[in-house]
C-alpha cells in the first residue's frame, strides 16, 4: 500500500492529487531536463504571482524594504582600477544599498515575473555593479564536499531563496495552467545542490489569502556540485533526481502520507561535473546575498540567505 496511514481526505482526493503531481512533474522535468545543454542551466530561485514579500525574511524586509536611491546605481561601485578594500565603510555601505535596492525591486515587481522593462533594465544594472565589488574572491572552493587546508565551511554552503531572475526557462514556469510558483530555493550541502521550487495550484491563488483551504506541492532537483579547473567562480552541475511531493492538501498535512513521485534523470554518457554542459558562475557573494549566472539559456539568480526552507 502506499498508504503509511489514515486519510482525512475526501475520497479519490488522492488520485486527483497523484495525477495533479505527475502533470506537474512533466512540466518540472520540460525546463530542467538536462537531455540538452540549453536545458542545463542551473536554477537558484524562482516565483509567481504571489506578493514577493511573502518569500522574504522580515528582517531582510524590514532592512531592504525602501526604496530610496533605488535609480541612484550609478555612483555605487569603485572606478574600474581602484582596489577593493572590505574594511572601507564607504565600500561597505555602497554594498548595501546595492542590495538594498535590489530586494526593493524584487518586492515591488513579484521576483521578476511580474517585472517591467525598465525594472528589468534596473535589475540588470544592478547585478552588474554589484560583481565589481563582490568581496568573496575562489567562491567556489569547498563545493565538491572535500575541507582544503581547513578552511571552514565552502563559501557557497547554506539555504538560498530567490528574490530576482530574469532566467526565461525559470520565469516560464508561472505560465503552467495548473499551477503558479511560491518560493523558490537552492539549498547547498556539498556537494549536493537541490533546487526547491513550492507549487500552489492556480485556483488557489484567485482567492483573498485564507480564503480558501491551502494546497502546496512541492518539486525538488538534486544536482551534485563540483569546482571546475582554473575557474574559482564556476561551480559544475550534475543533474541526478526529480521529486515532487504533496505537502498539503486542502488544509490537511499530507507529507508523511503519500510517498513522492521521484526518478532519477538520464545522464550524459561520459559526463561530469566537471565536463557536463550544466554549471553556474558567481557573480556575487556575501554572507547575505548570494548573485550567480547560469549557462545556456542564460540569466541570472540573486537570493539571499535563510535559516529555513520549511513551507
């Protein structure tokens, strides 16, 4: 049976959620199959139509929340050619209203799928300046799980939520019939990275919130991480599983009740982490905020750093 105990679900309820999950999974696996290269990329976060702030630590709300000199970017960054030096204030504040507007941008425009022209031209922007002045320099070392020179912890280990893409395979994903895009995670245990992406059906979401009984399912992408030679910033992925599982079900706690819809996805004869077509390159790192940029389709992820990804 797969049943690990009672139901209080209506009946055949079940069956329509099983059916729901693999319809789901179909369209999970269509952007991040890893069959072909333009479908490797690596995701780091990702949502739909729900307010943006619903993803956002308050604390990270409460401090990244205005958005005063939110189009004043220009001046942020150091001349090209001058040193970086992490113990500047001046460097550390230029940072932080960086970031600060960023966040801002992703509250206001729904993480980018609800984003406009110009928003996107601001994000764009943005990103670019805060790589002149990313602190963390190797961020990739550590990621294949081995401790170098007892160096702590990879710089890139952590639980990461997305608040910003312009990744069109990923932004695609809140066009689905069936469902729209919650949270969007990327949790790195290396050398195992999974992408977590929370799926609420889309009927769900035409209603005032509490209105209606809730309902999440949620997908997982396991890939394994690897440093690629003589690039410090690139991280190589390895796309292994899919798993999708119900967690809740019109307002009944069902994960430890059905077991997840799962497969382990068809590798690249002769690929690894450090040759297969799927990586993703830092752009930005600090103990808050976490910018990479995938391969092909190409675009960018900006998350920040959270304590949990429980739903």
């Amino acid at each position: 049976s797969i049943m690990k105990g009672r139901s209080n679900l209506p009946p055949g309820c079940c069956r329509t959620m099983l059916a729901v999950c693999l319809l789901t999974l179909i369209g999970v696996c269509s952007s991040f199959s890893p069959a072909t290269p333009s479908r490797i990329a690596t995701l780091g976060v990702n949502s739909n139509r729900v307010s943006s702030q619903t993803f956002l630590p308050r604390d990270c709300v409460a401090r990244y929340s205005s958005t005063d000199d939110l189009t004043e970017t220009d001046d942020l960054v150091e001349d090209e050619g001058e040193s970086v030096d992490d113990n500047d204030s001046a460097l550390l504040e230029k940072r932080d209203k960086l970031k600060r507007s960023l966040i801002a941008l992703g509250a206001s425009y729904d993480r980018g799928f609800g984003a406009t022209p110009s928003s996107r031209m601001e994000a764009d922007r943005i990103v670019d300046d805060l790589e002149k002045v990313n602190p963390t320099v190797n961020a990739a070392r550590g990621i294949s799980g081995e401790i170098v020179n007892d160096v702590g912890p990879a710089p890139l280990e952590g639980i990461w939520r997305m608040v910003w893409t312009n990744a069109q395979d990923v932004l695609t994903l809140a066009a689905s019939p069936l469902s729209t895009v919650g949270a969007i995670y990327q949790v790195i245990e290396p050398p195992v990275a999974t992408n977590i992406i929370d799926l609420i059906p889309r009927a769900q979401a035409l209603f005032p919130p509490g209105l209606a009984p809730p309902t999440l399912v949620r997908a997982e992408v396991t890939t394994r991480a690897s440093p690629r030679s003589n690039m410090p910033e690139r991280v190589g992925l390895l796309f292994e599983a899919v798993k999708i599982r119900p967690v809740e079900v019109f307002g009944v706690p069902i994960k430890d009740t059905l077991p997840p819809l799962s497969f382990n996805l068809p590798t690249i004869p002769g690929a690894d982490s450090e040759t297969s077509p799927g990586f993703f390159d830092v752009a930005y790192l600090d103990d808050e905020m976490l910018v990479i940029r995938q391969n092909a389709p190409g675009g960018y992820f900006a998350l920040i750093k959270v304590p949990s990804y429980d739903p």
